[in-house]
C-alpha cells in the first residue's frame, strides 16, 4: 500500500523533517483517513491505527515513559529474577514491547488489560509472537457495575466518556482468575479511571503489594465523574508512603507523601486551570512502605535514559 511506504519514509526522516518544519503537515496528509499502518515499533513489525501517535511521541520525548522502564529495570535488581506486571490500558501493545525489547529478560508474565475493542484489536495482533503477553479483555471500576462505555478522546487513548454503558469490575477479580502468582508491578493508564481501578485492587495492594505507576490527570478525572483524591486516599491506607512524581513527558518533578493533601490540591488546580488541550497531567510511582528502593536512583532513570531502544 502505497500510503504505508510513505508513512514509513516519514517516520524513518522524522527528525530532519521536523527540523525543516514540514513533518506535521505531511503526517496529517498521509495518515488520514485513519489506516492500518505496518511498521517497526520497539525492535517489532506491529499493525496501527495510522493516526496513533506512539510513533511520533517516542521520537519527540525521548524520555516519554522512562519512569515505568526504570520501574521494571530496579524491580528486576532488587527481586533478582523474572517479574510479573499488570499492565492496565495496554492500548495497542506499545508499552509491553516498550519494556520487552529494552529488557528482554525481564518479563516472567504481564497480564495486558484492555476494555476498548478497537484497541484490543491490535493488542492482540502485536503480542501474538509473545507467550509472557496475557491479554484480558475486561473494562475495570471498583466493583461490578455498570459503567460510560470507553471512546476514543483523540488518535490514541480512550476514557470512559461513552453514552452507553458497559460491564465492569475490580481488578481484583480479572487477575484473581488469571492467576495465583504474585505481582510486582501494577501500571495504570486510564485516563481518568486510575482511582477507581486501585480502589478495586485492594487485595493486589495489600497481598501482592507491587510496585505501582499509574496517571494522574485531573482534568479527565473530573470529566469521567470521578474523585480527584481517591488514589492519593486509596494508596494511604494500603501503605503506599512515597510517592514520585513525574510530568507527562517522563521528566522526574518532585516527591510527595501519600498523605500530602495540600500538594495534591495544589497540583490538581494547576492542570485543571491549564485546561484540557494542555493535557497536563502526571505519572507517579507509588512505593509501599517496606520497599528497600532507592528512590533517588529511580528519580534519576539512568537506565531509561539510556536504553538500548528508544522507539
């Protein structure tokens, strides 16, 4: 296809047309109407939504998610061994191949959980060759309910802002019918639903008790109907004590408590008052009180900022 070739040549030149200040409008013209684009993402041949825009952000912010990276890499020092992880909004696939490929042997399991269809889709195309790659397909919330079903707010997240509803449930539920191994990671990326998702995964937090990274944006967050403190409420009393804060580029910002009202206030109103087309928002690491982690060290990313495969 005619169409995936130029794609792929855009891609391949994307910082010397970026220079020149024509690679925004060529990209438009090529990837709309939407396709299904076939390229190399993370060291692996995947299929895309050709508006997605993982492809372009890794090669604009090279230190877009290097705090989850650097996550996985310290918790592999420190278990000394194979990790499990739960990767809640896995999207398209693009952040397991993300850690897979910059740490190949990292990975003992991760279970990829994805409740829009269109996403799942492609989820399932791109981990196919993966046997550690568990896709669950399930819509999350605290407890079994019925919840907005998931829609796409732009070319490549989705939040539950949909007019129909759909059933969800805890987390609790999906991985304690996966599995009875433990967990030592649990990300989330849901746009809005982060809070309602830890809230349905109590018995992970205080049985497993993983290392956590999950987004906090306010201003979906208020648009899903949602508390703006229930993570913060949530991670207290499972005794999750240290909180790192990283703004949504994955540059290290500053460190919190768990129990640190004020700030979250603080910060809160800041995004909201940035409005939703800034798209300011967080990602935090939130460690459970008894870990031996060196926070600072992972502050710092120096393996993520160095890592093999950048995009």
């Amino acid at each position: 296809m005619l169409r995936n070739i130029f794609y792929n040549i855009l891609l391949k030149n994307y910082s010397p047309l970026r220079r020149l200040g024509i690679f925004q409008g060529w990209w438009r013209k090529i990837t709309i109407p939407p396709f299904d684009a076939k390229t190399k993402l993370y060291g692996s041949v995947v299929v895309l939504p050709s508006t997605h825009l993982i492809p372009v952000v890794a090669r604009k912010c090279p230190t877009f998610n290097n705090p989850y990276l650097e996550l996985v890499y310290d918790c592999v020092k420190e278990k000394n061994r194979k990790i499990n992880i739960v990767d809640v909004g896995a999207s398209i696939g693009d952040t397991f191949l993300f850690i897979r490929k910059n740490l190949p042997l990292a990975i003992d399991k991760i279970f990829c959980v994805e409740g829009h269809p269109g996403f799942a889709k492609y989820l399932a195309v791109n981990t196919k060759s993966f046997p550690e790659a568990i896709i669950l397909r399930s819509v999350l919330s605290d407890k079994n309910e019925e919840v907005s079903s998931l829609v796409e707010i732009h070319e490549s997240t989705a939040s539950a802002q949909g007019k129909s509803f759909v059933k969800a449930q805890p987390l609790d539920s999906v991985i304690g019918e996966a599995t009875n191994e433990i967990i030592d990671i649990l990300k989330i990326d849901t746009d809005g639903f982060d809070g309602r998702i830890l809230a349905g995964s109590l018995h992970i937090l205080t049985q497993h008790r993983p290392l956590v990274i999950f987004e906090y944006h306010p201003g979906l967050i208020q648009n899903t109907g949602n508390d703006l403190f229930q993570p913060f409420a949530i991670l207290e009393n499972c005794r999750y004590n240290m909180l790192l804060w990283f703004d949504k580029y994955g540059v290290f910002s500053h460190f919190t408590s768990a129990d640190d009202k004020m700030a979250f206030n603080q910060y809160a109103q800041e995004c909201l008052q940035q409005g939703l087309e800034a798209d300011m928002h967080y990602d935090i690491i939130a460690l459970p009180e008894e870990t031996g982690m060196d926070v600072q060290e992972l502050s710092a990313c120096r393996f993520a900022i160095n890592k093999p495969i950048p995009y």
